[in-house]
C-alpha cells in the first residue's frame, strides 16, 4: 500500500509540476485526481436498463466500453435506426448512436452497434457509449473501457472489486 501511496504522491507532483508550465493552477488538477474513486482491476457493474449486476473486466488500453449483446437485431423506430438484443437473457431496445468497424488481428473486420446505457460503478452512474459483441469466450460479459473511467477513476491494477467501497485516493 506505501508503494501505492508513494506512486500517486509522484505522479501528482509531476501533474502538478506539468500544469505550473501550462500556467494553470496546480492545486486545481491535485482537487480532480483525488475526488478521483480507486478501483480494480475487476469490478461489479449493473446494466440499469434490466438491473443486472456482472463482473467487468477494467481495460484502459479500451477506448469504448463493451457489452456481452446476444440476438443483435436492427429496426426502424420513428424513422430513427434502433436495435434490440439481450444481456443475460433479458431484453434491451435502444436507439442506436453509431456503428463502428472493428479490425481484428489476423480476421475479417466488423461492423458493431453502439448504443447509450446508463451503468453504474460503486456510487457512480454514467450513460456511456456500448459496443454490442458476442462475448460468450471472455471470462467477463462486461468490458469498461476509458470512455467510461475517464475523470471518474483510478485504477489500481493490482487490486480487485474496490468500486464497492468509494475508496478515494490519498495523498
């Protein structure tokens, strides 16, 4: 834990040393990091449209949070393009914000739907942009990614399932 301490200690300062270049005031960014929640590495999330609790994998290398979607099937509702699938058996319909096209090593790229749910970790729940993929192979149905961390936690990969205890960082 002193380690911890220490590298959060080390990276402010260097935050802070940074932002007194950009004459910006440093204490400013200090505030922001630690109102900051520490989270794990694994953590509960609850899908708040069907109020289903799963484990999630915390991915900062992901850009767009993920969810496990089954039975993906686009329509048309008032002119606007929706899509309706499942997570854990239990039905979704959303309108859909964006496709995107994922490359993937070695295969073909596909083509997902994103669409906007409200998750929430520990105390925090946030409407975030979720691809839709089949991932019945991965160990968590969940993926979060930085678009739904970012400016809300830290995450201390050492760790597991801390989100539950609003643990904030210490200085």
């Amino acid at each position: 834990m002193f380690r911890y301490v220490l590298m959060v200690l080390m990276l402010s300062t260097a935050m802070g040393n940074a932002v007194e270049m950009n004459n910006t005031k440093p204490s400013a960014v200090k505030t922001k990091i630690a109102e900051r929640i520490v989270i794990g590495r694994v953590e509960r999330i609850k899908v708040m449209a069907v109020d289903i609790t799963k484990k999630a994998r915390i991915d900062t290398g992901a850009k767009t949070t993920s969810i496990d979607a089954r039975e993906i099937e686009p329509f048309i509702r008032d002119g606007k393009d929706w899509v309706r699938f499942k997570f854990d058996d239990e039905p979704i319909e959303a309108p859909v914000a964006r496709t995107v096209l994922i490359k993937r090593h070695g295969g073909k790229s596909r083509s997902r739907f994103v669409v906007e749910l409200d998750l929430k970790l520990g105390p925090i729940v946030q409407k975030v942009e979720v691809t839709l993929a089949n991932r019945e192979k991965y160990v968590y149905p969940i993926l979060i990614g930085r678009n739904f961390l970012k400016n809300q936690f830290v995450v201390d990969v050492s760790r597991v399932f801390l989100g539950c205890s609003s643990q904030k960082v210490a200085y």
